[in-house]
C-alpha cells in the first residue's frame, strides 16, 4: 500500500480517474461505471479514507447528529428529548438535521455527519440503503437507527419496542371488553413497526377464534389525515366496527374527528385505542386508551448505543426493543348491546 497520505488526489491517481468521479463515488452519484465504482471504494477502504476535516482525527468532535423527517410531532419531540439528554449528560451536542423522507436520498442527508464534521448519526424511522450506509462508513461516522422502515443489514444497530406485544395487547383488550368486529389502522404497509402492530392485532383475533377480515384492516400514515380517512372508511361499511385500534395516537385523533363527524359518540358508540402514549392523550375528550412505547428512553437507548459503538464498546444485540405498556383510560367500553 502506497505511504502516501490518504487525500483525494491520491485516490483518484491509484483508480487512474480523475477527482471529480472518485468525489462522485464519495457523495454516493450513480453515475459512476460499477467497476470503476468497486475500484474506487477498494482504494478508499484500503487507504481508510477520511473526507477532509476529518483526516488524521484521533480526537471526537463533540457532536452528534439527529437526522429526522420532521418536528411537527409529539413522537418526534419525544425521541428528540431523548437523545438531547443523554448526549448533555456527556457534554456532547446534538445537531438536527430535517429530511423529508422522501428526500432520503445519500445526497441529501448521509454527506451531513462529514459536513458538520460529527461522530454518529442517529438516523429516525428511515430506509438506510446500501449506497447511505457506505458512504457514513466511509466518512468514519457510527451510525443507530430509530425505528426503520426496514432492516438497516449490515450490523447497523437499530433500537424500538415491542410493536408486535402492543398490537396483541391493544385488541386482547378490545376483546375483553366484549367487542367482536374490531378494526385495525396501520402506518405506511412498508413500515416494520406497522406491520408488527398489525400483526399483533391479528394474532389476538385469531387466539380468540375471530376471523380476520381484510374489510376491517386498513393503512394510513401514521399521522392525523390518515386516521380520518381510514375511519371514515370504515364508518361507512355495511356492517361497521365496533372499535379501532388506531396504530397510533395521531391516528386516533383523527377517528375521533371522524366520529364526532359521523355523529357517535367515544367510547358509547365506538371504542378507540392508540399507541405511544404521547403526552396529550390524557387531556383528549375522552382521554385516550393507548398502548405506550417509551419514546424519551427510545432516543437516550439510541445515544448510549452510539457511543458505545465510538467507544469500541460491544453490543449486546444489533436490534434492541423496549417493552410496551397498555394504558386504559376512558376511550373503551363495551359495546352496545
């Protein structure tokens, strides 16, 4: 291996290309020919390449950065407490970074841990694709995801909750209660926190012996609008549910407005439950029955893991979940007889 210093220009004079398209392979463009590509990005692996600003940096900066679709949510506000906590508590800060998820692409988040020069990313309810995930490795960044769309691979630790346990304890207790004909409200179908809660909800019907019908299944966003449509929807069938298992708070709000709507009543005429226990569900109308996750502990488990990963400490698992709580309140009552 040449003992040249790692910089770009040496990179580019060993692949025999010009700066310009090793910069390309660095910044994560597909428009580099795939040998070329694979030529490249063996010579920065074995150079252990760092982008500028970082070369040569035994030392940590100090920051961190929290990359997230938005904070126009509780949830998020949650995660966000979490994370800022426990990075205070080590004297290190946290940059926020707002990427829309359909901008989730490597040009426009994974250059910005390299960009602000920041030790680990943590990364919240995103796809992290292969192209991502080289180019943070590339940038000696560590990364945790919160939340996934789908299986980060590779070893990139992701922390949760028992999504599948709060769906099943969710319907078990609409089941107690005597209700039958009880509808499910997912997130986005890809999403593998909404499939676990929707399969706990089926789990719980079929041990119960229900059959599950596809009319009764439906998926939103996660998010009010969502909520509303679904229930409307739902509202609207033949022969109506009984009782919703929202899939999330926001989604809940919004079956409540579709049944204020509709003209029933919560819980006399439709029984409701969420999930996440975000901090407005107790002063809803009635206040919701929710299944809580542990959204602040979500994001400090999120920071203690990244830093254990920048310390060389060893994980316990590459996929971490945090146990969920059913929290009954006055959103549920049996159904009318």
């Amino acid at each position: 291996m040449s003992e040249q210093r790692a910089t770009l220009a040496v990179i580019a004079a060993e692949a025999g290309v010009s700066q310009a398209t090793v910069s390309k392979v660095i910044n994560g463009r597909s428009d580099v020919a795939p040998s070329t590509r694979e030529r490249i990005e063996g010579l920065l692996r074995s150079h252990n390449y760092l982008p500028p600003g970082r070369q040569g940096r035994a030392r940590r900066s100090g920051l961190v950065d929290l990359i997230i679709g938005g904070l126009d949510s509780a949830w998020a506000v949650e995660i966000l407490r979490g994370v800022e906590a426990e990075c205070a508590q080590r004297g290190v800060g946290t940059v926020v970074s707002l990427v829309p998820p359909g901008e989730a692409t490597p040009s426009s988040w994974a250059a910005l841990p390299v960009l602000h020069h920041s030790d680990g990313v943590i990364l919240v309810t995103a796809s992290v694709t292969q192209a991502q995930r080289a180019q943070i490795e590339r940038g000696g960044v560590a990364l945790v995801v919160i939340d996934p769309i789908d299986l980060p691979g590779n070893g990139v630790p992701s922390i949760g909750a028992t999504n599948w346990a709060g769906g099943l304890a969710a319907t078990e207790h609409l089941l107690e209660m005597g209700h039958r004909r009880i509808a499910a409200i997912g997130g986005r179908k890809e999403m593998l926190c909404s499939q676990a809660r929707i399969d706990g909800y089926r789990a719980a019907l079929e041990r119960a012996g229900i059959e599950v019908e596809r009319d009764l299944i439906r998926f939103g966003d996660f998010q009010h609008e969502g909520g509303f449509r679904c229930a409307q929807e739902l509202l609207a069938l033949p022969d109506p549910p009984t009782a919703v298992f929202a899939g999330s708070d926001q989604q809940a709000m919004g079956v409540y407005e579709a049944a204020r709507q509709g003209g029933l009543s919560i819980p006399q005429d439709l029984s409701v439950v969420g999930f996440d226990d975000l901090p407005m569900c107790e002063w809803l109308s009635p206040p919701l029955t929710t299944v809580r996750q542990p959204l602040e502990e979500m994001g400090r488990l999120a920071a203690r893991t990244l830093f254990q990963l920048l310390e060389d400490q060893p994980l316990v698992s590459p996929r971490m979940e945090l146990s969920t709580e059913l929290k009954v309140r006055v959103s549920t009552a049996p159904p009318r007889p």
